[in-house]
C-alpha cells in the first residue's frame, strides 16, 4: 500500500511535493533504501526532525481505453524520507524504505499510509457499480495475480479501501443455426480486484484473483464492499 501509486488530474499532479532531492551523499545517481540525501525544501514549507516524506514521481498520461480521453497521471511513490537535520531551508537524512529506485530531482511530500480496513470482510452487495480497468502502473500487456490495475470509479461511487470488484469480459452474441435466432452469451469471469486507494473519481486495485488473462478495456462490477 505504501508503494502503490495513484491516479490524478493533471493539475494535481504538477502541484504535487514541498520540495525536491538535490543531492545524495556520495554523488550517487541512483539512490535506494539507507542512502543519506539532501532535500531542498520550497518556500513557504517547513520540516522539523523525524518527518517522513514520500518521495514522488509523476507517470505518463493516462488515456481511456474506450474513449481515448486523457484520465491525469499517476503519481508513484518511490521512498521514503526521515528528516535527521534541519538548516534553513535544507534537511538532511536518509531514505528508510525503497519501493524503487530514486534520483536526484524527483520530488517529495508529506508521507501518510493510506488507509485500509484491515479489521473488516467485504460483504457481498446488490448495489450496482460498474467499471473499467483503465491501465496498469507498469503499462503491461497482459495482467494476472498481484498486478495493480486503475479502474475508473472512485469515492464519488461510494467506492473505497477494501471493496472488491469482479473483473468480467463480454462475449458477442451468437446464431443459433437451427433457429436463425440471436443467443447471448454470458461474459468471461476472469478475476477479482481490491480497492488499495481511491481519488474522487479513480481507484488503484490489487488483482486478487486470476482465472485468466486480464488487460485495459475489461469491464468491472461492485461484487462485495467494506461495510462503513
């Protein structure tokens, strides 16, 4: 959950961060978990020590996949930062946990774990959500088990942390030849997926289940919710 990136608008994205990482202790191009770093802090923003900060990245656009409208970025978290020192507008300290590689330049913000009901089941539920897998933070062909996806439902649906979603393709109509009659074919169940974190309007899932390949442009449906 920590490491799982987030889809959002464009202008959220690029206001992102209180600041950037401007060097690392031995001049080191790629950083990672234990590196001492540099942090300049923009303006107005302020740090104290023991701070966490999420370092930060923005992705590539994101465009539906039916549409082709532009849905934002992502923003990938990439570490985390604690702040051991602090001189005027420049904080010291070393980054405690590694999702990926980092670099000088990538941006920081202030680091909170989103939240996840741990404590609670997802019921089965009859309201009706629906959905689809917009794309993936690695831009993968084809998707299975434990592959993050985002899907194009968010809170204003009603949809947080901890909700599942059933991940179903449709099939086309089929001829009965003795009849000439159109026969509808049910869709593929091809897998489950758990909401991890939410947006207004997005959310980035955890494949949980996988009975076959899954990919952009499958269709999801509200199959069970956290009560709150």
């Amino acid at each position: 959950i920590a490491c799982s990136p987030v889809l959002l608008e464009d202008p959220a994205v690029s206001a992102a961060g209180i600041g950037s990482v401007v060097k690392s202790h031995d001049n080191r191009l790629l950083l990672s978990q234990e590196d001492e770093v540099f942090i300049a802090v923009d303006g107005a923003q302020s740090l104290k020590v023991g701070d966490r900060l999420a370092v930060v990245r923005p992705g590539l656009r994101v465009l539906h996949p039916w549409s082709k409208g532009a849905l934002g970025r992502p923003l990938f978290t990439l570490g985390i930062f604690e702040v051991a020192e602090v001189r005027d507008r420049t904080a010291r300290g070393r980054l405690i946990y590694s999702c990926e590689a980092m670099n000088v330049g990538d941006r920081v913000m202030p680091f909170t774990l989103a939240p996840f009901p741990e404590d609670k089941i997802a019921q089965p539920t009859t309201r009706v959500v629906e959905g689809v897998i917009l794309e993936n933070p690695r831009r993968l062909q084809v998707l299975a088990l434990q592959h993050m996806v985002y899907l194009d439902v968010g809170t204003g649906q009603g949809i947080g942390p901890g909700d599942v979603f059933a991940v179903y393709r449709p099939n086309a109509p089929a001829v009965n030849p003795a009849k000439g009659e159109v026969v509808p074919i049910p869709p593929d169940r091809l897998g489950e997926a758990v909401v991890i974190r939410v947006t207004n309007t997005t959310a980035t899932a955890v494949i949980s289940a996988s009975a076959k390949e899954l990919r952009a442009g499958d269709r999801v449906v509200l199959s069970r919710q956290i009560q709150r």
